[in-house]
C-alpha cells in the first residue's frame, strides 16, 4: 500500500467513529447534491469514497429499488461506521480503491464524490478510472458541504491558487481525465462541480 493510502486510511480511521456526530447538518446538503447529479429510477451510482454512508440514503431514494447504489471507500473503519448507521441498507459497500475499482468499464450511470478531490494520489488518474467505469454520456459531481473559503476558514488556512477545486484548476484537469465540465457552484454552503462522461 502506498503512503498516500496509508496516510488516507490513519487519518479517517482515527475520525470514523465521531464523523457523523462532527458534521450533523450535512443531510440536506448532501440531498441537494444529488438531486442537481440528475439521477432516474434504475440507475447505476457510485458513492466514491463514501465515508460514513451519508450520500447513500439519498441515492438510493434518486434510483430507487431496480437501481445499484454502490459506496466504495479505502478506509475500513468507515465502512464499519456506516454499516453501525445501516446506512449498508441503501447500497451495497465495497472495501476499494478508487485508483483501481472492482467494476466494469462503463458499468454506471453515474459517480458521486463527497469531499473525494482533495484526498486523491493521483487526481489525472484517479479522474480517469472514475471515467473508465461510467457510461459515456454519464455524470459525475464533486461536492463537498461547504464552500472552499468557507472549508479553508474551517480548517484556519488561505485559499490558494493551486487548489484543485478552483475552476481554473478543475476545468482542464477533468478534461483531460474524460469528462467535461458542465456546471460549477462555489458557495458558502456547498461546493458542487457537475460533469459529464465524454464519450
């Protein structure tokens, strides 16, 4: 295992066990999100490093029974805190990588990805193997509950030009992993960039 997932894993296991009770105001957040994700009945999701679960209630709601909601994450006291809130209930979760997921190519309709940019090894290839398992034509929305300079005054840090949210950043970076950009909204209360699959 690589440092980079060494270190992921210590510093989300270490916070698993509190990570819902930190952030109990995220519910709507998270709902709106994937609502803007244009989600049908019967779709195929992905919750990329899902955390605690807190996206798959909502996804599960957006696709329905006849739909696949997935959650994969690289921590496992994560997954075990979202089993703990049967969040498990909603969609099916994976102990995975998001640099080399166990899916087909171009077995989803989508990916949500809560909080997940900043936290990737590789950005270019990690964006590339979220590509590869979606469906031309399919989404992705990289969201995280609170706005950039709302998560850098959190976190009691500057907003810096090289941040991978920033859309100068974002834009040509998922252009260059196989997706386009299709919506960007940076606000206090949620951070929410939309693309599509090229294809």
């Amino acid at each position: 295992m690589s440092d980079d997932h060494t270190h992921v894993q210590e510093f989300f296991g270490a916070r698993a066990a509190d990570w819902d009770t930190r952030f109990p105001d995220d519910g709507p957040a998270y709902a709106a999100a994937v609502a803007d994700l244009g989600l049908r009945e019967g779709d195929r999701v992905l919750d990329a490093g899902c955390g605690t679960g807190r996206a798959l209630p909502p996804l599960r709601a957006a696709v329905g029974p006849s739909g696949v909601v997935l959650g994969a994450d690289l921590t496992p006291a994560m997954l075990q805190a979202a089993v703990r809130a049967g969040r498990d209930r909603d969609g099916q979760l994976l102990l995975a990588d998001v640099a080399a997921l166990p899916l087909r190519a171009e077995s989803l309709d989508a990916v949500f990805g809560a909080g997940l940019i900043s936290h990737l090894p590789d950005p270019a290839e990690n964006l590339r193997e979220l590509a590869r398992v979606v469906r031309p034509g399919g989404t992705l929305a990289l969201f995280h509950p609170i706005g950039r300079a709302a998560l850098a005054a959190r976190q009691g840090r500057q907003i810096t030009p090289d941040d991978l949210r920033g859309e100068p950043n974002l834009r040509p970076l998922l252009a260059g992993s196989g997706w386009r950009l299709t919506s960007y909204a940076d606000e206090d209360t949620r951070f929410l960039a939309l693309a599509v699959r090229d294809g």
